[in-house]
C-alpha cells in the first residue's frame, strides 16, 4: 500500500487504522467501479457486451458487500450503524 493515500504520517497511525484505511480505500474503488460499469452498460450498444458489463458491474457489488461486511466485523461503530439502518423500514433519515 502507498503511504500518499494516508493523511497522515504512517508511524503515527496504529496498524488498526492502516488496515481499516485499506477496507474502506478499496470499497471506495469498488463502488467507483460499480458506477463506471453501469454507465458503461448504460451507453453501449452490444446487447453481449452490456450483458458483460451488467455482470462485472453486479460482481463488484459483491466485492463492495464483502468489504462492508469486513468494516462491520472489525470497526464497532460500523456494526452500530449498519444494526441501526440496514433493512430498516419507513425513513432512513
Ligand atoms: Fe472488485
């Protein structure tokens, strides 16, 4: 990992905070990913090549599901929230 994604210097961080740093980086990578293949889906004309896409775009929601699982079993106030809103019913805010 490259310490200029950090905002701070490495030897001040505990290592749980560069871990966590390298969940929440790659599900931000994820969801990037996510959005560039539904808009890619979204303009192309190969109805083969959209279905492709369709399908990277869902396996990334699945990497994306997995690395919020992981800040859920590591970071606390993760699993708080994530308790308190997913499957929710009525407003989320
Ligand atoms: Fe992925």
């Amino acid at each position: 990992m490259s310490n200029e994604d950090l905002h701070e210097p490495r030897e001040r961080l505990a290592d749980e905070t560069v871990t966590t740093h390298q969940a929440i980086v790659s599900l931000m990578e994820e969801l990037q990913a996510i959005d560039t293949y539904r808009q890619r889906a979204d303009d192309c004309d190969d109805a083969q090549l959209k279905a492709v896409l369709v399908r990277s775009m869902n396996d990334e929601m699945e990497h994306a599901a997995m690395l919020v699982e992981w800040l859920r079993r590591n970071v606390g106030e993760f699993a708080t929230q994530l308790d308190k809103f997913l499957k929710c019913e009525g407003s989320i805010a």
